[in-house]
C-alpha cells in the first residue's frame, strides 16, 4: 500500500528568469523537455522560483504602505470609527 504520490524526475522551467531546474516531484505534466543529459522529462512552467523571487535575489523592492492605504481607502472608502 502506498501512503504517498510516487516522486520522479521533473524540470521546473522559471519563465522570469529563464532558468530550469531539474529535481523531483509529485507534479505531472503533459509538456516535456530534453534534458542536458539527453533524457526527456515532464516540464512545469513556473512564473516565480527561487532565480527571480525578491527574497531569493537580494532585489526586494521598497513598498509604499502609506500609498497602499491611501488607494485602499480611495477604492473602498474610509472605514467609520466603531462607536462604544
């Protein structure tokens, strides 16, 4: 009896910044690649991976909350004062 989804090979393709992994996963996938090593597995395109992520980078953007808060309350409106 198997308890867990079997693990195989797969490519994780980060579309921002055009880098490939290749690793192991539960995740399938129609679409395949050619690997560097001549073999042929299942491909997953990702929008965001460890190659383009802020974090990961070093090339965290400086957010502007009190902008944040003004559009916030511009598109839903100042919330009144709970009264007591």
């Amino acid at each position: 009896m198997h308890l867990h989804p079997e693990s195989r090979p797969v490519v994780f393709r980060d579309r921002a910044a055009d880098v490939a992994f290749l690793t192991r996963s539960t995740a399938g996938s129609s679409r395949t690649i050619e690997w560097e090593d001549g073999n042929t597995y299942p491909l997953i395109d990702v929008e965001i991976s460890s190659a383009s992520h802020p974090f990961h980078t070093g090339k965290a953007r400086v957010v502007d909350s009190a902008g944040r808060v003004e559009r916030f309350e511009r598109r839903y409106g100042r919330a009144a004062a709970p009264r007591h």
